[in-house]
C-alpha cells in the first residue's frame, strides 16, 4: 500500500466527495429511498425518526409513504443490529456481509455478557440452557410466520420475564427485563427480525419475526474475512479517504482485521492533511468542487457519525453537538462543515441554531433548509431520543 510519495486530499476535497456521494447536495440527491440507503451502505436506526428524515434530505420529493413501502411492503430495507451493537437499516443485498463481518461478532459477545449477568444474579442457574431454552421457544413460537410483540412474546414464554439490577448505587442503575436482552441475541445472530410496526413513523412500536418469513429467505452466510472486507470496501466508496481510527471505530473491529481488509483491497496510501489515509485504487482521481450548499440532518445521521477523527468537517464543536455517549443530535450544515444545530419549536417548526457567521449565502441557505423541513413535517413534533447538548441548552432557557 506505501509508495515514495503519495497524494494528498485535503478537507475541501473530503467535503467535495461527501457532498456527491453522500447524495446531500441538490443535484446529487437520489430519486429512492433504497438508492439513499445504499448510498450511504446503511442508514443509522437507532432513534426511529432518523430513518425518515435521513432520507428526507437525500431524496427530493420523498414522502413518508416511500420509507414505509420499503421497509414494509417491498422489504428492500431491513432494520438489522450490526456495527458496534447499533440498529441499522441496510439494503437487503448487504444483510450477508453485515451479519458474517459485524453482527456474529456482537452476537457472540451479547450472548456471554447475559449468561454470565443472569447467573451473577441469581436469576438462573444454568445461564447457557436457560438463553438456549428462551431462544429455542421464541423461534418455534414465530415459526409459522406470524409476529409478535415483546408482551405478546412474554405472555406465552415465561422464560422471557424476569428482570436483573445493573449499575447498582448508581444514577442510572435499576433493574433491566432480560426479555429484550434474548431478543436482542436473535437479532443480532440473524434469526430473528424487527418486523411491522404498531406505531406513526416517529415512533417505534415493532414486532417481531423470524428472518426467513419477514425476508422470504434466511441470510445467506460468508465467511467473516469476506464480510469485513466488504463492509471496509463499502465504506471507503462511501467515507473514504478515511484513516485506519475512522474504520475500526465504524466497523466496531480491530485494527488488525481493518488492516488485513486493507491489503486484500490494495487499498491506497493518501496524505489526509498529515495523517495517513485510504482509498481505493479505483477512487484516486481528484474530484471537483461542489457548488455551496446547506444541509439539516437528523440525530446519529449516517454522515455525521460516519468516522471517528470529525475535525475536518466538524470543527471545534463536538462538545455542543455530541453528547458524552458520542451520539450526535441534529445538524445543520454549510458547504460541507457542521455550522450548528436545529430544534423545532412547540408548534413544530423548525429553528436554526448556528455557532458561527456564515455569511448572508449561508444563513439564507439554511433558513430555505428549515423552512422546507418545516413545511414536511407539518406540525409534527419529532423528539430526538439524543439530542445535542447545544438543543438541551435553549430547552432549558425555555
């Protein structure tokens, strides 16, 4: 991968290749929720309105309705817990590569941290008969391919209730049902699937069932070299040049399988402002500039949290927009820099919170930005699960 001299990408050339391929810029934004998606190899699920409104600034013209008929109906895009232990929503095609190169992984360590916490408490004796047990009636209860609720779940499992303390002495102790916590090992393993959901768009409310009956097929199995390898190659074309910190950090992996992908990739060597990046080989071509342009994206967006070293584009203000768990509240920004944040007001409209003087260009950017969402959402209040530190400070004055 190293060369005698190597070419350098600087940031304006990063925010160029983010504006284009992250389909955030007017011009570059895709015509389908799934092209979105899969633009962006997954987009974050974890705070259910951040799916919509993901796609919202990327797909022009995208209503509510085209999320819920690929999620629902068309089943192109399947909620499924993968990279660092994170609910995303992946185009069906990836499913393989995220289960073999992140999700067995987080299954595996999901499984150990219950068995051993429920026989630390006293819950169960046997902590590896009781998960196998649990897992085994859930999977023979959704077999005919019907779905279920948590609760409903519970009503004719019993091995699903029960709780154990965690963080005892602690503010944010109490006591965890460990009902989910086997779900969560199912969903992680690939056999079971956050399926319907019982509440509006912003709110989720799911149902479960098995893989194979809300996908029509199980999930075709690879190797875990090949998964990861893939998964680094999806997201050099999506993030890269990045370094080998902004990929182990987004593939929850270690440094030593980021490498090994790297050199099965021959991936290049780049001068990223004085630190060693990586690209492709077919990627090395300069990309030109992109015309200014202002975006507002929502809670753990797919771009914001897309690597670990965010100086280039996100400046001195993680502090403001990143709360102590690294999760990031909304977003606005300007020719390819984060600039601030946006809330909505209680009749819902949308207000700009910007950290800086952008200049008449960019205020008049971000103001059409927040009107145009304003008039999206129409009145509808979306309560981020993180917000920023930044939207929790004028919550407060109010």
């Amino acid at each position: 991968m190293g060369t005698l001299s190597i070419r350098r990408i600087g940031a304006p050339e990063r925010r160029a290749r983010l504006a284009r391929r992250h389909r955030i810029a007017p011009g570059f934004r895709a015509t389908k929720v799934v092209d979105a998606a899969r633009s962006m190899v997954c987009l974050h699920g974890t705070d259910q309105p951040t799916v919509y409104l993901s796609s919202w600034a990327r797909v022009d013209g995208m209503t509510v309705d085209d999320m819920d008929r690929a999620l629902y109906v068309e089943r192109s895009l399947i909620k499924h817990l993968a990279m660092r232990r994170t609910l995303f929503v992946f185009p069906r095609e990836l499913l393989r590569f995220a289960q073999a190169g992140a999700s067995n992984r987080v299954a595996i360590a999901e499984r150990r941290r219950l068995v051993r916490e429920v026989g630390q408490a006293g819950l169960h004796q046997d902590g590896e008969r009781w998960l196998r047990e649990a897992g085994d009636q859930t999977l023979a209860l959704l077999a005919d391919g019907r779905e279920a609720t948590l609760s409903e779940l519970r009503e004719k499992i019993p091995l699903l209730t029960g709780s154990i303390t965690q963080g005892e002495g602690k503010s944010w102790g109490g006591k965890v049902a460990v009902g989910p916590r086997v779900l969560t090992t199912l969903s992680a393993a690939g056999q079971i699937v956050r399926a319907s959901n019982d509440g509006s768009w912003s709110t989720s409310r799911h149902r479960w069932a098995t893989m194979s009956s809300w996908a029509g097929e199980d999930i075709e199995p690879c190797n875990e070299a090949e998964g990861e390898a893939r998964l680094v190659e999806l997201w050099l074309r999506t993030f890269g040049p990045g370094t080998v910190t902004d990929i182990k950090w987004w593939l929850g992996s270690t440094i030593t399988a980021v490498r090994k992908a790297l050199v099965g990739l021959h991936a290049v060597e780049v001068d990223l402002d004085g630190q060693i990046g990586y690209i492709l080989p077919d990627d090395v071509e300069s990309v030109d500039p992109v015309e200014p342009w202002a975006a507002l994206l929502p809670p753990l967006d797919p771009t914001t949290m897309g690597w670990a070293e965010r100086d280039w584009y996100l400046g001195p203000y993680k502090e403001h927009l990143f709360d102590t768990s690294g999760n990031a509240g909304p977003t606005a920004w300007w020719d390819g820099r984060i600039v601030g944040g946006w809330v909505q007001s209680d009749k819902g409209e949308v207000i700009l919170q910007l950290l800086e003087d952008i200049g008449s260009e960019g205020l008049n950017a971000l103001e059409f930005e927040a009107a145009r969402l304003s008039g999206w959402l129409d009145g509808k209040r979306v309560l981020p699960k993180f917000p920023s530190p930044l939207a929790k400070m004028l919550t407060q004055a109010d």
